[in-house]
C-alpha cells in the first residue's frame, strides 16, 4: 500500500491505548453478591501475558483465525461503527495496523469503541435496540467467537437451537411436535423480559472463568461489555451504575447469550423437565396444567434469583399448545399426533407485508417489484413449509392475485392506457372503453369479472408472479 494511503487509514485508526470515553482500566468485575470475586478469579486464571507463551488469546490472535474472521465479517457487510469506517475499507485498514492491533490486544491495552445504537420496530409497535460495532471490533468478536463456540458447543444442551451449527428453528419445532405426540399438551411460554439488555455481566463473567482459563479473555470479552452505547452521538454507559448489558448486534452476543442461558438448560434438565429453547424464546411442555403452573413458579424463582434476569410477568403463561407461539408458528393435535400450524400473527405480519410490497408510492419498476415479491414469498415459504397450510395459502392467493390486479390497474392511471390494454388482453372494444372509465374503487374494480378474465391467472404466471400454493407444493414435494 502507497504511504499517503496508510496515513489516511491512520487518520480514522480505531483508539488503541487510548480510550475516546472514560472507562477503566480493569475490566473484570467487582463482583456480586453470592459470586465469584475479582480476586478469586485473578487466582484460578491466567492474566498475565508473560505466564503463558501461547494461550487461549493467542490461539484467537492466531493469522489463520483472524483471517477467517475476517473473511466472516466481509461476506456479512453491514454498516459501520460510531468511527463510520466501512467493511470495504477493513482490509486495507488492517494491512497498515495489523500488527498494532495484535500487539495491543495481547499487552492488555485495548479499548473497544461503544457501539453505535440502532432501534429497529417490533410487531407490537415496540423498538429493539441493536448495537453495531466498528468493523474492527466485529473482526476480534468473530475471532473470538470462533474459537470459544467448538468449546462450549459441548457444554450446551441438546434443547438448544439458537445460533448454533448445523441447528435450526426447524428443528426446534419439529422436537415440540414429539413432546407434544407424546402426551405433553401444555406449555409454559416464557418471556424473558429485555435479556440482552439485562444480563448480568458480572454473572456471566463468572460462568465464562468456568470454562475460561485465560483470563485476558475473560478480561477482553468483559471490554466488549463494558464498552457502553453511543445514541445520537452521546455515550451512554452502565445505568445506575449496574454493569449489566450484552449489546444485540455484534459477532460474539449470540454466543455469550447462549453461555448464559446454558445455565437454565442444565437446571431444566436436572428437574426432569422437557423444554426447546431456540436463544431467548423458549418453551417448558407439561402434561398437565396442574404441573406446569408448579414448574413456572419455579423456574421463575431460580432465572431470578440465580440468573440475576427479568422475566415479563405479562406474557409468561401457562395455556394449551394450541394458544401459544413458538418461532411464528403455533401447535394443534390431529389424531393424537403434534402438528404444527401458522399463527395468526405471523400470517397478519405477512399480509402487512405484501400490502407494503405491492404499494404504489415505492417508486419501483416493475423488475424490481417482481423481485422484491419473489425474494419475500419463497423466503416466508421456505422458513413456514412446516405448518399446516395448504388450503389457507389457496384463500392468501386468492387475496394476493387480487391485489396484484389491483396494482396493475393503478399503473395503467389513464382511460386511455386502460382501454387499450383491457382490448388487448382480449376485452371487447365496447367493454373495455365502458370499464375504463368506471369510477369505483381501485380495490372493488381488482375483484371485477373483466379484469379477472383479462388479467388472468395464467398471465399474472407467465408475467413473473410467484404464487404461494405453488411455491409450497414445490418446497414439500406435493401436487
């Protein structure tokens, strides 16, 4: 690289052994009550680099795991940290400060950068707050990650799904199937209220000196956590004082989540209790309402007072497997087997997403409206194959169709456009021109006898319009 380029990189270099906002130099914690101490941890581990030649931090640091991170962090994209650098311009940031970065990382001087907050909508009108990383810090993240997931993988439960390989939602679902077919009809819908914004780090610093021997890890990954947020371009750190917190966005807070609630598993499992957690959405599968109002009472207790996390009273319940959601989908029992149906719900967000995707103020031609279309129905298609849904998704077409030609009339805006096209569809010339000045609504003409006969089911097909029966006769291999 030409040197007036490395300079401009160094211009914009993430802050090394310099922090842009106050934190402290030590990041393990002051403890907790009825937890491991500073102290107790500084004895069972490793914190200083000169004891151990080639730890944990260096197996991490290690040029085939960092470039593999990196390649990871390069394919995913994503936008910028609060130090606005790009994931374009990482590699050539890395050629010039590699070995600095390296270097500051192992003598323990490393300081992340805060997040940068970003607060995406819920269904329920409510926000999720998202921390993105600088592209530098998701790079260590990963490489982190990368290293620490083969070791705790065997620690974690088989009943866990979330975030980890060669495991899916689909799986989770289809596990709640047997548990149902065998005679488990009820279920606690636990709801754990806020967790990533509520974990107790000094908690999960304990459960990670477990595992972890090296405590620069421990040390590093407890920076990550302290690092704090930045909103509107204000830093915001610990509130009220209470370190607490793993910021929702990064490489390393699925696994750190899956640490931590690996701790509910193992108490799940030693109770006798049959459960799927897929992250933070989890469900306990009870034979009788009796017992599972017993067990919610429990496990409530102990993801308090031992897990230090919230639950949200209002929407943990115990019902009948047919009341609640799990993954978007909800459950029923059809010949004394569990099946699986699409909650309404999930089908009314989707509908809200057609509407969004067929509206005529997107300024969209009308490839990329067809696109956009195809990439959203074979992808909710692939993700809800499991349900139930053949004879619904012949009603949703139904709708669809009509609101495809609902659209289709818009575009055509004139009496004059839409006479001639209605003739050339093959309406009569009489017809067509009498039609093409009617006054009704847009929504009312979509349902009409000669726009249904003009534009046809055939020609919506041949025109590039997927369908949502056909795409899932296709995906589930049915006719």
């Amino acid at each position: 690289m030409k040197v007036n380029e490395c300079y401009r990189e160094k211009e914009r270099k993430q802050k090394i052994s310099k922090d842009t906002y106050q934190q402290k130099d030590r990041a393990e914690p002051e403890g907790y009550a009825g937890g491991q101490t500073f102290m107790r941890m500084t004895e069972n581990n490793i914190t200083n680099a000169d004891n151990s030649k080639y730890g944990l931090l260096e197996c991490i640091l290690s040029p085939q795991n960092l470039n593999a991170a990196f390649k990871r962090v390069k394919s995913n994209k994503g936008s910028g940290g609060i130090d606005k650098m790009e994931v374009e311009s990482l590699g050539d940031y890395l050629i010039c400060h590699k070995d600095s970065l390296i270097q500051s990382i192992l003598d323990g001087k490393y300081r992340p950068n805060p997040v940068r907050r970003v607060d995406i909508p819920k269904d329920n009108g409510q926000k999720r707050s998202l921390g993105i990383p600088t592209v530098v810090d998701r790079v260590v993240q990963q490489a982190i990650a990368q290293v620490l997931s083969p070791i705790y993988e065997k620690q974690f439960s088989t009943n866990s799904y979330g975030f980890r390989p060669k495991r899916s939602a689909h799986q989770a679902l289809i596990k709640c199937k047997e548990h149902i077919t065998n005679g488990y009809k009820y279920a606690i819908d636990m709801d754990l209220e806020k967790f990533f914004d509520t974990v107790n780090q000094s908690k999960l610093i304990e459960i990670l000196s477990r595992t972890v021997k090296d405590g620069r890890v421990v040390s590093l990954i407890h920076r990550y956590q302290k690092a704090g947020v930045v909103v509107r371009n204000k830093f915001e750190g610990s509130k009220m004082g209470v370190p607490q917190g793993v910021p929702q966005g990064g490489p390393l807070s699925p696994l750190l989540s899956n640490i931590m609630l690996n701790e509910l598993d193992k108490e799940l499992v030693k109770r006798g209790h049959n459960f799927v957690r897929y992250a933070d959405d989890m469900v306990i599968l009870c034979k009788s309402i009796r017992s599972a109002k017993r067990t919610m009472v429990n496990i409530i207790a102990y993801i308090k007072e031992r897990l230090f996390l919230k639950v949200n009273n209002e929407k943990t319940s115990v019902a009948y497997i047919s009341k609640i959601k799990f993954l978007g989908y909800s459950f029923y029992v059809n010949k004394k087997k569990g099946r699986l149906r699409l909650h309404p719900k999930s089908l009314a967000k989707m509908k809200e997403k057609i509407r969004t995707l067929t509206s005529r103020n997107n300024g969209w031609g009308d490839a990329k409206w067809k696109l956009e279309l195809k990439q959203y129905i074979t992808g909710w298609l692939n993700y809800f194959k499991l349900a139930d849904i053949k004879s619904l998704l012949s009603k949703i077409d139904e709708w669809y169709r009509r609101r495809l030609r609902m659209v289709i009339w818009k575009q055509w805006k004139r009496i004059r456009s839409r006479g001639r096209n209605l003739i050339k569809l093959g309406i009569a010339k009489y017809k067509a021109w009498e039609y093409a000045n009617t006054r009704k609504a847009y929504w009312r003409t979509s349902n009409s006898p000669i726009l249904k006969t003009s534009i046809t089911n055939d020609r919506l097909k041949q025109a590039g319009y997927i369908f949502f029966s056909d795409y899932y006769r296709k995906v589930n291999g049915v006719n």
